[in-house]
C-alpha cells in the first residue's frame, strides 16, 4: 500500500525509469573500527550515478546490469575504487570498508574527492568529525563539541562561561541538541566552559543551521546531531586523557567480533580531589565536581542493527551546611535499524530523556531550602527511506514524544515549621509525521521536498488560567479566572504544518549553488531573562497563553572547491533570512521563579535575523583549518519595549571572524592557534537617577533595549601538541595551551551598581568572566 | 579554622572560574531626559504628611542633589466624596498636610484617593487605595546568632517579626525598618511582602515567614547591639506598589553572567498631555500603617 502511495508521489518527478534493475546496497564502514560511515558517498562510475549514505552508513543503488567501476568516498577516509559485474535484476548486498586517511596522502586521491560538500544536496550544514574536534584546543586545553560549534559560521555565543550557542540570530533553546537522537535539555558543564559530550566518545556532529529537514523538528533555529561512536568491533582500544581540570578515559571493543561492540567512556573532574587537604571541619563534605559517563552497546546480523546507548552526567556543587547546586542530563536510547529488501530500510527508536535541577541552601541546623525541578520525556519514533532508484529517494516517519514538566518542588523549612512553595506538573503530547523526498533530476539538479505536520497537545492533569489584558503593552497581566481540567483534557490543541524545501544546481565539478527554505515550529520554551542562561532556568510547554513559536528562514549559497598550487581549498557563501513568530519576551522585572502565574509575565513578540555566511577551509597539507566569517543582525520588536520599535537581541553581534589553524610541523610536534573576534553585545544603559523614600533609583530615559554597546571580543588561543613515538599499542601525546593568549580582559557585560557600602555613588563595572591569561597542560593516550 | 576552609574554598572556586573581575569603569553618558521626581508615600495616621517633588539627575552625578521643584499646587482629593486636601510648600522640595479628625479632615480606609500635581504647564495625576494594613504587630524579639564572620554573617544579635498577614490574598505590605530613628534604605533590607511571603503561593492569613520575618529586618554584618532602638512599620501598599518595589530591588546588584536586562522603571503618575515633555518618575502609594518598636537588651 504505502510502496505504491510512494510510487505516485515519485510520479510527480520526471525521469523515473531507466533502465537500472540490478541493485547494489549496504553499509559503509572504517576498516579499522567498523564503525560506520553516514555522509559516505557510493558512484558507478559507469552509470555517472552516485548515492550518500544515511545517518547508519546504510545504502541503496540501483544499477544497471554488466561490469561496474565503483567508487566510495568520505572525508578522512581514502577512496575506495573497486569492480563488480552485476546481473540483470540481481541485487547484491555487501558492505564495504574504507581505511582511514593517513596525514601525507597523494595528492591525485585527495582532489579527486574534495567535492563532496559542492555535490551534496545539504545547505547550511557543517559536520565534524571527533577526530577534527579533538585538534582544536579550546578552554584548558580540552577539546571540546560546543566550543568546535562555536567556531563555525554563523554560530555564536554571547560570552565565555554562557551555556550554549546561538546560531543565526536565535537563542540557545532554540537549537535542537540531539545525542543518538535524544534530546539534550543542557549543554553545559561548568556553567558553559565544557560541553556534556566527551569528545572519546563522538563519532560525528553534524550541525544544520538552514534548510532543515522534514525528518528533524521542534526547534527553531538549528540541530546539533552528536552521534557516538558504536564501539572498535575488531579489537579493543582505550583512549584517555588527564588535564588540569578533569580527566577522561574510554574503553571500546568487541563482544562478538564483527558483530558486536561496546564503548564505555567517562570523565570526572577532580577540583573537590585536589582540595581536600585544604578542607576540614564543617567544610569537609564539600563537594565541587562534574562528571559524565556515555556507554553503548550494537549488535548486527545480516539485516539488523541493534544499539543500546545512554548517557548519565551531573555537575555538583555542594558546600557543606551552606548550599548545593546540581544539574544533569541523562538518556537512554534504543534503536533498531533493519534492512527489509535492497530497497528499504527503516530504523526505529525510543528514547528516554531527563533533565533535572536541584538547588538547596541549609544552615546546617533548622534552616533549610529545597528545589528540585525537572523535564523528563519518553518518545518513540520510526523513520522509513525508500531507494526508489538513483534519482529518487523518499524518507517517511513519526514520532510521539510524552512530556512531564516539573516547573519546581520547593520547600522551604525552619523553626516555626514547613512553606511548600511548590508548583505543579504540567503534561504534553507531541505528535509529528514527516515525508520528505530526494530527488535529483540530473547529475545536476536535485530537489529535496518534504512536509513535517507536528502536533502539540498541553494536557491536564492541570490548573488552567486566563488572564486579562494588560493596562498597558508590555505590563504585567493578571489572572481573570482558574478551572481545572483532569487527566489527560485537552486544554490546548496546536497543529502546524511545516514545509521544508532545498535544491542544489551543480554549476561544474567544482561549484554548485543552493537553496533552501524551512518552517519549523517550536513548543518548549526556555524561560530565561538573564544575560548568560543559568542551569536554573525552566523549560514550559506551549500553554493556551504561550503559543507556540515559528520560524520561516530562507537561505541560499554558492559553493565552490579550488586550487591553489597543491593546496586544495572549500569555500562557501551563504545568506540567510529568517522571520520569527510567537517569540517568548518578558514584562520589566518579570518574576520568573516559582510563580504559578508565570504566564502572566511574558509578552508575545516577532523577530526577524538576516546574515552572510564566509567560510574557507583547508583540510590537506602541513597547515589546516578554516577562516569563517559572519555579519549578521538578529532583532526583536516587543509590544511595551523599546516603543514598539525593532531592537537588537542580546546575542546580536555584528562582525565575528574566526581563524581556526593547525599546522603540522613534523611527526612529533603539532601547532595550533585559533583567533576570535566578535562585536560586542549590546546592552541597556541608564542615564539618570533620582531618590524616592531614600533609595536611588536609576532611570533609563525612555523605553530604550539595548541601545549602547559592549565592548568588542577578541581573543587568541594557542597550543603545541608533543607526540611521543608509538611503542608497542601505547600512544600518547602532550598538549601545552595557552588560552587568551595576550591577556585581554574581555567584557562579558557592563553594568551598573550603587556603592552603598562605601561612597553611595553610581559605579559602571565591567565585568570580564576570563581576565587573565590561562595556561594548562594535559596528556592524552591511546592504546590499541 | 573556619576561616581557613572558607578561604580555601574561594580559592578553589576562584581557579575554577580563574580570573573573573569585574572594573569600574568611566563610562560617558547622556541625561536623556529631566524628569520630575514624585515621592508620595502618605499614611492615614494622625501627622504631618509630606510628598517630595525634585528633578532627576545625571546618573554618575556624584553630588547626589537632586534639584527640588518649589513651585507646585499639590492636591489629594477623596475620589468618593470629591473632598480635597491641601499641600502647602515647606522647603527642599517638600510639601505637606495636617490631617484635622475635628475638621473630619482624614484619610479613610477602603477609598481611593487621586495625587494631583500642576506645576510648570503639566499636570500630573495618580491614583491610590488607602488598603487596610495587619491588625498588630505581635512581637519583635531578639534571637542570638552565631555567625562564621565575615563573608557570611557575624555572630550577635538579631530580630524577628512575628506579625499575622491579614485574612484573605492580595494583602501587599512594606515593612519599614528604623534603626536607632534612622530608616534603613538599603536595597538589601527592603521588606516588601505579598500575604505572608515574596509570592503570595496560597500562604495567608498566618504570620510572615522567613524571609519577612528575619532575614530583611537584620542589617548584613550588623547585629544589634545593647541599648539600640529598633522600630518596625507594617505599612499597606497597593499591587503596583508592591511590583515597583520589585523592579528597583532586582536592579541593584544586577551584574555578572545572570544579570536581567535593565529595566525603564515606570512611574504610576501620569503627565496629562506632557507639554514640557519632560516625563515623570517616582511613586504615590497611600497606606495604613501599624508599628512597634524595642530597645535591644543584653
């Protein structure tokens, strides 16, 4: 039934039948690993037809029958070229393995295949291998997934210690953060200095800032897909590395070679370790630490995959009989990809995602305060691809994800007894069904067309509030009437339709130029009015007041591939607009923890974000790395704020060039510098001051936001990589860095203050979260 | 010892957020706009009620005086019974009322009262209901404390308020603290409370909790000390006073990575027309008020 609905959908595409009857399908792996290889693109060079594999190194080609020259390529692998004769109407199933790049490779391979990114049909999208990630030094010398994130263009951050990132004029909830495919509520270590993934266990991220696919939705602005590696099936390896600030190690290897493997990796920071000589009396419980632990286990038959994968990490700071502060995530995902015929293929998953806060102050005696606050859901989800033939491809799906929020259970006691100020949970269903279709018309057009419909049901059990308009725009409104509605009622019900489109037109070999356009629609909301986004901030439902938030964004680039000598260069350029919908925006001195009428306190306004993209990457030769390039503006309009007039959001910056370079001096010594300049972010400044009752109260003038700049960023960071000579299975290297490497005291933000203490007057502070320079040192090794 | 661990502590937590700092610095600013100044919070005891008028001033004016306005008609008017009451100009901006209970001249709780101000071409209006505040103060007690020093808190005395939130929600107070006849206008110390606490969270009609009751009638590393005078004012303040304390306490000490936009703070006095275009700030709350006081004994 749905082959034959499918068919008629690839009717609407011209060039259907060839004659192509014979198949080829498989998966693409790393011989080395097995791991497998998603981006991986298959050609017959005779039939000038080619396919990429899908996300599992799964492919499908149609051939037609005789004798074959086949080629395989992917970035950091060598290409594979081999033969195969194929009958009429045969279809072969095999997998084939690729061997990892060495650094000195001919250079006749390495030109032959740096066209990938021209000839794939994905605009506004950057991957990164774990490999790349872990030679850019980031913060302490730790590489880092975000911080590599933070490099690219068209990403930025409003600052060092921020948790997230903010791509193309959107904020941090707004990018969808996937680890095998379950969602990520909280990025951050440490407030922001490192990312939850341990770079050991990253396979592959994948970030899509643009054209968005029908499969992916929910958030506005971007997905971050971090796949993890499935785990060495031929032999065991154990990675590791000990740093200044924490330490890491991983295991991975066989269970059944071949067939099953596993990875086990995990970090854990070891300040509250390296204190504890220092701490003693009622001190000596503290705890200060992070850690995290990624483990995943697959095994493969002929036609199955199945991979268990979970994710646990908490940061802890708990000073004993004073105050504790905890957050984490934790996942845990199944998948099942099976492989029905040389046609399709369909993986199905189900996944488990938490995100929970707690906060606690005690005084170690009678006096106590506690909060926990939680997002926890469950999903399950089923995607199917058809091979119909080389210039069709069709992907189908959907998923239903059950949400339980727990805006806050707190409770505060002390002598005279017990406060609950607890909030109650609040219930969701999101529904989704996607088609989405490839088709390439020629080895020059393709066309991606795909329609996402979501659902969102806010569902009781739950309190449900109507409030009365404001006195005025942009003022607090208050509560008009309450009622209750009881299990599993709907109380609000949104369904939106969300097309997706992207084509390609390949100009030559070495240049194409690209388009797209998406819709995506948003449902959670991060509530968060402060500069940076605190582990405290909680995550709401779309509710009958809170609607749910869209984006419209279009894109187009040109991409082209070139020579410079022996050196082989990437280079794109892209533009991007997008219009935003239903943006979450907050009455002045809105009251946002614990308030049952938290409703009340946000404003519904637009955005709208347009940039030009610059991007230049050398990934061959003694020196590597990329240069890219972002101008861009991100704005907001706000009823109440600013006049009614447009507005710069908090993390618009308008120039941000990033220099990222490796540079290899011989066997044993590696160089690295990065370099960063962004505008400044802008801010809201007073002008004048009166007193009323006695105390001085600033005043801003008029309804101005953000209408006086920050100081600009900039930064440089440098790093020497020592590798000792490989003995036996054991290798190691020595990684030296120096961040902020001139001493720049870079502003995070200014602000203003009264010294009541001392002078009673008004003070400007400019406050640098990194003031200094920051060397470290951190030895990593690898056995295998 | 203690200190030596908390010291430690900082340490430790000061290499893990390394060399965070924060520098004052010369930032050249614009006044924007000369605004007058309203502050007019009266009460309906039996005294002298006084309402400041000034202009505001340059925000790094480090002379702190604001010029006062001298030449206004200032009018409170009963809005039930159109009764009007006089402010006669004294000095330095203030302007005041003698409330005569022979003249049945008073302030009546339950009523509305609408502020009438004209001067310079504007005239500017406001509204307040004279809200009912606490029946009476129970107690103010002492209670020792001991405190690990300074960062944190030192060992001495301390007060708590034992006072019951009126029955039934939306009862907003502010708490006023004097110190020795000096009120405390530290930002730290202001005690706003909705019911019985911050949020009003359903809790009413029972004594204030802690926050209310403790924490902000307690100077930060000041314990009261032997033979001082504390006096405590339960005073009513309308909604929008209560959020307008709101916004100004979470204006100070707004910095750092989790600092909230700074926010145009919105006066409930309105200019008619604003021919001088000048605009007005400041706030006009009428309230009842209860107090008690002690003196500290060893």
């Amino acid at each position: 039934m749905w082959t034959r609905y499918l068919l008629l959908v690839s009717l609407f595409f011209p060039g259907y039948s060839f004659a192509q009857n014979a198949t080829i399908s498989g998966f693409i792996k790393d011989n080395s690993s097995g791991e497998t290889i998603k981006g991986a693109v298959v050609q017959s060079l005779t039939d000038k037809t080619s396919v990429i594999t899908n996300n599992y190194g799964y492919f499908s080609l149609k051939l037609s029958d005789g004798k074959h020259d086949i080629k395989i390529s992917s970035k950091d692998f060598e290409n594979l070229e081999t033969t195969l004769t194929i009958a009429e109407n045969e279809s072969i199933n095999k997998n084939f393995f690729l061997k990892p790049e060495i650094e000195e490779i001919e250079e006749v391979n390495v030109r032959a295949k740096r066209n990938d990114n021209v000839k794939k049909i994905d605009i506004s999208t950057q991957s990164i291998t774990g490999k790349v990630i872990k030679k850019i030094p980031a913060f302490l010398g730790e590489a880092d997934v975000i911080k590599s994130i933070q490099l690219l263009p068209g990403v930025t951050t409003v600052g060092e210690g921020a948790s997230g990132f903010n791509v193309r004029g959107g904020s941090i909830d707004q990018n969808l953060v996937l680890m095998d495919e379950a969602p990520i509520f909280n990025s951050a270590h440490l407030f922001g200095f490192f990312s939850i993934f341990n770079p050991d266990a990253v396979k592959d991220v994948q970030l899509v800032k643009g054209g968005i696919p029908a499969n992916y939705g929910g958030r506005l602005s971007s997905v971050l897909d971090v796949i993890t590696k499935d785990g060495n099936n031929k032999k065991y390896q154990a990675n590791g590395g000990i740093g200044t600030i924490f330490s890491r190690g991983s295991i991975e290897g066989p269970i059944a070679k071949d067939k099953a493997s596993f990875i086990i990796a995990g970090r854990r920071s070891y300040i509250d370790v390296l204190a504890k000589p220092f701490l003693n009396d009622d001190l000596s419980g503290s705890r200060f630490y992070f850690y995290d632990l990624t483990a995943k286990v697959n095994y493969e038959t002929a036609k199955d995959r199945f991979f268990l994968s979970t994710y646990i990490g908490d940061d802890i700071f708990y000073a004993a009989n004073a105050f504790g502060v905890k957050w984490g995530n934790s996942t845990v995902t199944g998948r099942w990809n099976h492989v029905y015929n040389d046609k399709w293929f369909s993986n199905v998953t189900y996944y488990y995602s938490r995100y929970r806060y707690n906060l606690e102050f005690s005084n170690g005696d009678d006096l106590s305060f506690n909060w926990t606050s939680y997002i926890n859901n469950n999903s399950l989800k089923a995607d199917f691809t058809y091979f119909a033939n080389p210039k069709n491809q069709i992907g189908f799906g959907g998923q239903s994800t059950y949400y339980i929020f727990t805006p806050g259970n707190a409770i505060a006691t002390n002598s005279a007894g017990t406060n609950n100020f607890s909030l109650p949970n609040k219930y969701a269903l999101e529904n989704a069904i996607y088609l989405t279709e490839d088709f390439n018309a020629n080895g020059r057009f393709s066309i991606r067309a795909g329609l996402r419909v979501s659902q969102f049901l806010y569902l009781g059990k739950s309190k449900v509030y109507s409030y009365q308009d404001p006195i005025a725009d942009g003022q607090r409104r208050f509560v008009d009437s309450i009622w209750e509605v009881g299990s599993n009622g709907v109380i609000a019900n949104y369904i939106n339709p969300e097309p997706r489109l992207g084509f390609k037109y390949q100009l030559n070999r070495f240049s194409s130029v690209k388009g797209g356009y998406n819709r995506m629609v948003q449902n959670l909301h991060l509530i968060s009015n402060t500069a940076a986004s605190v582990p405290f901030d909680v995550w709401q439902p779309s509710t009958n007041n809170i609607l749910p938030e869209k984006a419209d964004q279009y894109t187009i680039g040109y991409f082209r591939n070139f020579s410079i000598g022996k050196q082989d260069f990437e280079s794109s350029i892209e533009t991007y607009y997008k219009d935003l919908q239903n943006q979450v925006d907050y009455v002045d001195g809105a009251n946002l923890l614990l308030n049952e009428y938290l409703e009340g306190e946000l404003i519904t306004g637009i955005g709208r974000a347009y940039g030009l993209e610059l991007y230049l990457k050398k990934s061959t030769g003694k020196l590597t790395g990329w240069i890219s390039y972002t101008l861009a503006r991100s704005e907001r309009k706000s009823p109440g704020i600013n006049d009614f007039n447009w507005y710069p959001s908090r993390f618009d910056r308008l120039h941000n060039l990033y220099i990222v370079s490796q540079y290899s001096l011989n066997d044993k010594w590696d160089l690295a510098a990065n370099f960063i300049f962004s505008s400044g972010t802008p801010t809201t400044f007073y002008s004048g001051q009166y007193t009323v009752q006695g105390y001085t109260i600033p005043d801003a003038g008029t309804n101005a936001r953000n209408n006086i700049r920050n100081p600009n960023y900039h930064r440089l960071d440098l790093s020497v990589t020592y590798t000792k000579k490989k003995k036996g299975k054991w290798e190691s290297n020595w990684v030296f860095s120096v961040y902020n490497a001139y001493n720049r005291r870079n502003p995070f933000s200014i602000y203003f203050d009264t010294d009541y203490e001392n002078t009673g007057q008004n003070e400007a502070i400019q406050f640098s979260v990194i003031g200094s320079i920051v060397p470290a040192i951190s030895y990593n090794f690898k056995w295998n | 010892m203690k200190m030596k661990s908390i010291l430690s502590i900082s340490l430790i937590l000061g290499w893990v957020f390394l060399s965070s700092c924060e520098d004052i610095i010369d930032v050249q600013i614009e006044q924007k706009q000369k605004k007058i100044v309203v502050d007019a919070f009266i009460d309906n005891a039996i005294k002298t009620q006084r309402i400041r008028l000034t202009e505001s001033i340059p925000y790094f004016d480090s002379s702190k005086t604001e010029p006062p306005v001298s030449d206004a008609q200032v009018v409170l008017a009963d809005t039930g019974s159109f009764k009007l009451f006089n402010f006669t100009y004294k000095e330095n901006g203030y302007y005041e009322w003698e409330p005569n209970p022979a003249s049945g001249d008073t302030l009546q709780v339950g009523r509305n009262y609408a502020l009438l101000i004209i001067q310079g071409g504007d005239t500017i209006v406001g509204v307040s209901r004279l809200n009912p505040t606490i029946d009476k103060i129970d107690s103010i007690r002492t209670v020792p404390v001991e405190g690990n020093g300074p960062p944190f808190i030192d060992s001495g005395k301390y007060i708590e308020l034992f006072a019951k939130d009126r029955q039934g929600m939306g009862d907003f107070y502010w708490i006023k603290l004097f110190r020795n006849d000096t009120q405390n206008s530290r930002l730290n110390n202001l005690n706003i409370s909705q019911d019985m606490g911050n949020n009003s969270n359903g809790q009413d009609g029972d004594y204030f909790i802690y926050p209310v009751r403790f924490n902000r009638n307690n100077e930060f590393l000041r314990p009261y000390r032997q033979d001082e005078k504390v006096r405590i004012e339960v005073y009513s303040i309308n909604r929008e006073t209560f959020y307008w304390f709101q916004i100004i306490q979470n204006q100070a000490n707004n910095g750092g990575l989790f600092a909230t936009p700074p926010v145009n703070i919105q006066s409930n006095m309105f200019m008619l027309g604003d021919h001088s275009g000048r605009g007005v700030a400041g706030f006009y709350n009428i309230g009842a008020v209860v107090g008690d006081e002690i003196i500290i004994q060893e």
